[in-house]
C-alpha cells in the first residue's frame, strides 16, 4: 500500500551502525554489481551495513549480488515497489545513524562517502548532503538545482543559456553552473544523497505519490520547511551513469514521466491554479518548439524529425491532460 510521509519510527540510540547504505535494484544487471564493489573498495565508515531492495528484477542481478556480496542485506519483492517505495523499505530496515540513498547505477569514488559522513558529523543543522555527480565520461552531471518557479521555467527554455555568464546561469537557474563550490541548493538530484536518519524521524518517509521522479524535490521541500539545511558538497564524487533502470521500463518517454511528477509536486506545495498556470506555460512552450519542428519537416523531409514530432505532441498532451501511461495497480 503506497503511502505519504508515513513518520519512521525512532530508533534506540546510540546506534548500531554509523553508516547505512541503501541501494534500490530493478534489472540494473552489471551495474549493481559494480556499485557495490566501488562502495567496499572506498567507504571506510564503521560499522556500516549495506541494504539493497529488489524490485523483482528478471536479469539475475540480485542473485549474483547475493553470491558476490553475501554481507549485503537483500531484501526481494515480488513485484515492482517503485523507487520510492522501495527505499522507504530500506529506511525502515536500517539502523544507521546517516542513511545513503545510492543508485545502482553509480560508482563511489576514493573518500567521497566517508566526507559526506563527515559533513554531516561537523554540522549538525544539516538534514542532506550530497557530492558532485559525473558522467560515465568524466564530465559534469549538473545536480542542484532551485525549486520551481514560471519565470525559470520560461527563461530555462527560450533564453541562449551556453552564451549567459556562469553567475547569471547559477543565481537564476541552479543546474547551469560549473558546480565548483559547497553551497547550499533548494533541491538536489537523488543519485547519490546522506541524510541524517533524525530528519526523516522529524519529516517523514518519502511520498509514495511519486514513485519515481520528483520525490527527492519533495523531501527537500519538506526538510527545508522543517528547518534543516540542505548542502551540495563539491569536493566529494560520484559517477551516475544516468536513470539506467527507469530507461529500461520507459524508454524514450523517460522525460515524460518526469514531467508527471513535477505537476504532482506543484499540486502539492502550491495549489492548483500554480499547477494549471505551471501546464500551460509548457504546453505552450512545446507548441512553440513544436511548429519550429514542422517548419524544419516541411522543408528538409528529416525522418528523424517524426520521433521529436511525436514526442512533443505527447508532452503536449500530458500538459493538458490528456493522456498518459497509467501504472497498474500491481505495479503502483
């Protein structure tokens, strides 16, 4: 049964373990395999435990992790709990002082755990804290960001954001920025984040509303209103090598379910005329988008130009209303 900001029970302190890492697992394959091995080569935080919940995955991954690591805590659905559903299971299953939420898709990097740790330990107002992410490649994966306001929205799509200087970019709109400093964001991307176990005993589990995207906004939301701060930490790393799981089961309409969350988010925060203004000015957006893209078919007769027809008429769609994958009810 999903539920929304369900409270996580105290636990007895002191603790039994300093550091527990959760990891959520759905037909992540390879990966998860190397996330784990990456988390006992670098992470020298004790005690630790290790936590991954399966989401009924069909590739195998969970039984070579059990083989490989058979000091990792699994714990096997028989169905698909979602992100958020399975990282509460794993949350309530800890006893660590400090809960890592890990992707399976990632790789810790030398140190970058244990600073987070010990970021924590140095300020104890911080509910979050998260290390800069890199892509596969090495590059910047951008991970803070503000939280969501019309007047980003429209200047994140109609303005020549390579052109703007990195400090206009980083006061207006958070992602575009060379994440080069500790600061502190509104919101940071869920890949690779520390919370501090009394915070979620003051705010809550994660919403089960969203079962994929945006529940990371949510809970920042909520532990900013609840006075906790919330820091990026630039001199710890970790490699993301990008939505992987949720790639498999949406495929190229990925973005599209983000976009779901976003209006559950604004629904929830801000009410329903901020949500229906939030709609339209993305609908109307993608129409802009949208006739640029005819004009181009109809002068050049791109094939490839169909697929971002087609996507855009179904981001449109989802912005009014109109339609969108449902989840069964085996999968919600």
């Amino acid at each position: 049964m999903k539920y929304t900001e369900k409270p996580l029970e105290p636990l007895r302190r002191p603790f039994e373990f300093k550091l527990s890492i959760l990891i959520v697992n759905y037909n992540s394959g390879e990966m998860l395999l190397d996330c784990l091995e990456s988390i006992y080569d670098t992470v020298k935080t004790e005690p630790l435990e290790v936590i991954v919940v399966d989401n009924n995955s069909q590739d195998g991954s969970i039984a070579a992790a059990k083989e490989k690591y058979p000091e990792a805590r699994c714990i096997e659905n028989g169905f698909n709990n979602w992100f958020s559903g399975a990282t509460n299971q794993a949350i309530e299953a800890s006893r660590g002082e400090y809960l890592l939420c890990l992707n399976p898709d990632t790789l810790c990097h030398e140190n970058a755990i244990d600073e987070l740790v010990k970021f924590l330990d140095r300020n104890p107002e911080t509910g979050l804290a998260a290390p800069k992410l890199l892509n596969g490649d090495g590059s910047l994966q951008p991970s803070c960001r503000h939280f969501l306001k019309s007047r980003h929205l429209l200047m994140q799509h109609i303005l020549p954001w390579k052109r703007l200087s990195n400090s206009w970019r980083k006061q207006w709109v958070l992602e575009y920025w060379d994440h080069d400093e500790t600061i502190q964001p509104d919101w940071i991307i869920g890949a690779c984040i520390l919370v501090r176990r009394e915070t979620i005993e003051d705010i809550g589990l994660k919403d089960e509303g969203f079962p994929m995207f945006h529940e990371e906004t949510d809970w920042c939301y909520r532990m900013k209103k609840a006075d906790w701060n919330i820091w990026f930490v630039h001199t710890a790393a970790v490699t993301h090598f990008g939505s992987q799981s949720a790639t498999v089961y949406w495929g190229k309409d990925l973005i599209l379910e983000f976009y779901k969350g976003k209006h559950r988010f604004v629904r929830k925060h801000f009410g329903l005329l901020p949500l229906l203004l939030h709609r339209f000015l993305l609908a109307g957006l993608l129409f802009l988008r949208l006739t640029g893209v005819l004009v181009r078919r109809l002068c050049s007769g791109n094939a490839n130009l169909n697929q971002e027809t087609s996507f855009l008429l179904k981001g449109m769609a989802i912005q009014l209303g109109l339609n969108g994958k449902k989840l069964s009810r085996s999968e919600a």
